[in-house]
C-alpha cells in the first residue's frame, strides 16, 4: 500500500476513535462497586412505569433494590432520563420515574436511539436493559419474567426481542421463566435455536410465571448461587456471546392457581384480538387484564416472584463475585 494511502487511513482511524460516543450515566456507587469487583445485580424499570400504578410501583422497586442491598449486592435500576442513559437511579430518579408511569417510553433495544435523540424517558426492557448492563460489564440481571413466542406466533411472527438479545449478549437474567400469556414451548425452542442456555433453579422443570410448573423440562439444572456463578463464568470465559437465563419458580405460598390464570388468559387474549391490541402494547394489555379478572391475585403475585428473584440474583452475584475473587 502506498504511503499516502497508508496516511489517509491512519488520519481515518484518529479521527473514528476521537468521535465522542453517547455518554451513559453510571451512579457513583454502581462504578465504584464494578471497579473494586464487587458484586451489582441490574434492574430493569419497564416494571415501575408500565407494570403498576403509583405508587405502589415505587414502593416495590424500593423494596426489590433493598432486597438486593440484604443479600450483598448494590442495585442499578437501569433507564433513560432526558435522554441519557442511567445505570442505576437515585432515590430522586425513581421517583420521577414512577410518577411518570407510562409517560415514559417502554424501551426495547430497537427504541434505544429514538429515545436518546430525542431527549426523551425511557423505561427499558428486558432487551434494553441487558444491552446497557453488558454495555458497563453488569453480568447478572433481575427481572419479572421475560418477553417471548406470543400464543399464535407461528403465524403472527410475534417474537419478544428479549428473546434475541438473550441469543447475543452475555448477561445472566434472573427470573420467574415466560410470562405465561406467552407460548412457552415455542420460546424455550426459540432459545435453543439461539444457542441460550436455559436453567431452573432447584428443579428440573421450567416454572410459568404466575405457577411453579410449565410442564417443560429444562436440560440444566442449578441448585445453589454458587452453581449459577460458576454456569455464568464458564459461559462468559468461553466467550459463547449469548445470555444464560435462569428460572427461578415463584415461591409455592405465594403461586396462584394456574385454572384460574389460564381461564383470565384466555379471555384477556380474545379480548386483545377483538380490540386489535398488538404488538409492545399487548403485554401490558394482556397483565393489566389478568390483574382485574383475578382480582388482584396475579399482580400480588407478580410482585412476589419480583422481589424472590431479587433476593436469588443479589446471591448469585455475590458468588460470581467472591469466585472471581478466589481465582
């Protein structure tokens, strides 16, 4: 190559590494956590804006990060405010956050530079919250339960972008399983298809959300958090590139019958396809409906398996921190 080609790329180069890029906003305790090695379990927020009124949502998220904080990790609720993306959120911040509600944007990866561009608040989503958490080396995140196959969705192509995003970045999510207004045999195939490794904790079939039981049997299987630390340093030193996701099953005095879930289901689905309720709009379409046909059962419920999952991601986040820690 000649020199001047050689220069003009060189020149290309400089000026690409000196192109500013979007700054993230990383809370002073979250950084000073990550630098010292120590265990930081992400949150997502699309739970305090879309899934519960105020102020019961910023009451439960409140009490998920205490939760965290108990078992030995410091929480970073993830969102974006004014446009700019926080990994962890003041007391302040969650506050605006919650009185928001859907005002804010539900953020999934694809709504991610819409939102930044234009100023705008976004509550992210299972997708968007694990982009950011990888984005800072937040390995272990906490949710509800992920997005997925829709019911129909071998026609309809309805497929949750968690579902990709657990295919394509390398974060653990902690959870109760699929929501169960999902497929859930098509979402586990979907994953496999991904190449995500998919775990239950303490049992050998996947949970559904609302019950311990999909009747779905899982080919891994994890029974204390030191198990699940060593599942996400294997696959994060093996560079395998996907998330690992591990079903947690709602604590059993606290599952609710699953006739009577699927009975508010399957009217809440008849009733979205009347109201040709679609898309990002239909999930919390779908929760809000179950909610009020089972008169507040699958919201208490929901909130339980939030804040069980917290307090086993917080542990799994310790042992991954004190197994790095021992290496």
């Amino acid at each position: 190559m000649a020199s001047s080609a050689i220069s003009r790329l060189n020149t290309l180069r400089r000026h690409l590494d000196s192109v500013d890029t979007i700054k993230v906003k990383v809370a002073s305790e979250v950084s000073e956590a990550l630098s010292l090695g120590r265990a930081v379990v992400a949150l997502e927020s699309t739970i305090i804006s879309h899934g519960m009124p105020y102020p019961q949502n910023l009451e439960t998220a409140k009490e998920v990060e205490a939760i965290v904080r108990e078992n030995g990790a410091v929480p970073a609720t993830i969102a974006i405010l004014d446009g700019t993306p926080c990994v962890g959120l003041s007391m302040e911040e969650l506050e605006r956050l919650a009185t928001l509600g859907t005002k804010a944007q539900k953020t999934a990866r694809r709504d991610i530079a819409h939102v930044v561009a234009s100023g705008g608040n976004g509550a992210t989503t299972v997708s968007a919250t694990m982009f950011f958490a990888s984005m800072v080396h937040i390995p272990v995140f906490v949710t509800g339960g992920i997005g997925g196959v829709h019911r129909h969705g071998e026609y309809t192509m309805d497929i949750s972008s968690d579902l990709t995003e657990l295919g394509r970045t390398p974060v653990a999510v902690i959870c109760a399983g699929v929501k169960s207004i999902l497929d859930i045999p098509r979402t586990l195939e979907y994953l496999e298809t991904r190449g995500v490794c998919v775990a239950a904790y303490k049992t050998n079939e996947f949970p559904a959300f609302f019950t311990e039981s999909s009747g779905c049997k899982v080919s891994c299987r994890v029974d204390t958090p030191e198990d699940c630390a060593r599942l996400i340093e294997a696959n994060i030193k093996l560079k395998l590139g996907t998330g690992i996701l591990i079903a947690v099953p709602i604590p059993r005095e606290q599952s609710t019958s699953g006739h009577i879930i699927e009975s508010a289901i399957q009217k809440a689905l008849k009733e979205a396809r009347e109201k040709n309720i679609t898309g990002n709009a239909e999930t919390p379409f779908l929760l809000a409906r179950v909610n009020d046909l089972t008169g507040g059962a699958s919201l208490a419920a929901n909130i339980a398996l939030v804040k069980n999952n917290a307090l086993v991601g917080a542990k799994v986040a310790a042992a991954l921190a004190q197994l790095r820690e021992n290496c």
